[in-house]
C-alpha cells in the first residue's frame, strides 16, 4: 500500500476500519495533540468511509469549547490534559455525531509544555459510546517518556486506534 504513515499505525488502522464495518459501528474522533494523526491513519484504509463519520482536531481550548461543547470550568479546573476534558471531548464529539462511539485523545507532544505533573508524554484517552451509562466513564492516562513530538503522537494515535476496536465477540461479558 502506498502510504507515508508508518506500517504499524496503518495495520491497526485497517483492523479499526475491517473490525467496526463487520459490528456495523460508525466512529467519531476528537483529537487535540495527534492533530488528526488518527483519522488520518483511518481514512488510509479503501472503504473507510463505512466506518468514519467525523473527525474532530480540537488543538486549541477554544476550539474544544466551540466545536464539541467541553464546557470551559473544566479546562479552567483541570487543564486540557486531564481525564475530565477527555471524557467531555469524547462525549461532545459523540453528541455532534451519528456514531456509535466516540474516541478523543489529549496529551503533551513536546518538546515543551510540559511540567512537573504533565511532563511531556502524557496523553490522556477516552472513549464514549451511544446508549451506555455516561458515569461509566473509559478513559485512561498515559505517560509515553520524551519519545520527541514524532513518537508521543504515534504511540498516542496507536492507543486511540485500540480504544476503537469493537468488544470482541468472545470477549466475557462485563
């Protein structure tokens, strides 16, 4: 295939893609820090538009604010780069969509911006889906190292991508 992302995002994007078209499960992005390095990925796969509806790239507070309705006390309160924000991306994207679920991703890429409690790597996920308790929250915080800019967006795009993969039909009931 001829692409000039790297193979690993571009195999597990295709499983995202081949994965939510068998479920017939439509997804939503909200990406701050990959910069749409997921959507991306996705829209690489022949097809994808079965499965991607939107993609969301929410860089700024501002944008966050405008775009998917991540009320401002939260940014105010506990940053961009917070479990909160990503739940509340996750969900506003889902509200401004169709999908079936929603994925968000906000971290710090570097080389600057971070500080001693966020330091440069931290990614923070979330993912919502349509009829699912909202207090039942999937979110995770991540600390990749200093990778450099390139590697802390890859490694945080790869994790989005399994956030987006369906339950697996084997999988035991939680």
């Amino acid at each position: 295939m001829d692409t000039i992302l790297p193979t690993e995002l571009v195999a597990l994007a295709r499983r995202v893609v081949e994965e939510n078209r068998a479920a017939n499960r439509r997804i939503v992005l909200a990406e701050s820090c990959t910069g749409g390095l997921v959507a991306a990925a996705i829209t690489e796969i022949p097809g994808s538009s079965d499965v991607l509806e939107v993609g969301f790239v929410t860089y700024s507070n501002e944008a966050k604010k405008d775009n998917i309705n991540v009320p401002r006390d939260l940014l105010e309160t506990f940053g961009a780069v917070s479990i909160a924000v990503a739940w509340a991306m996750a969900q506003g994207a889902l509200e401004k969509s169709t999908a079936d679920v929603a994925v968000a991703i906000t971290g710090v890429a570097g080389p600057g911006g971070g500080t001693d409690k966020k330091p440069v790597g931290t990614v923070v996920f979330a993912r919502a889906e349509r009829g699912k308790d909202q207090s039942d929250v999937v979110a995770d915080r991540r600390n990749f190292g200093d990778l450099g800019r390139g590697g802390v967006r890859l490694q945080a795009a790869l994790c989005a991508l399994e956030l987006l993969l369906p339950p697996s039909a084997t999988a035991p009931a939680a």
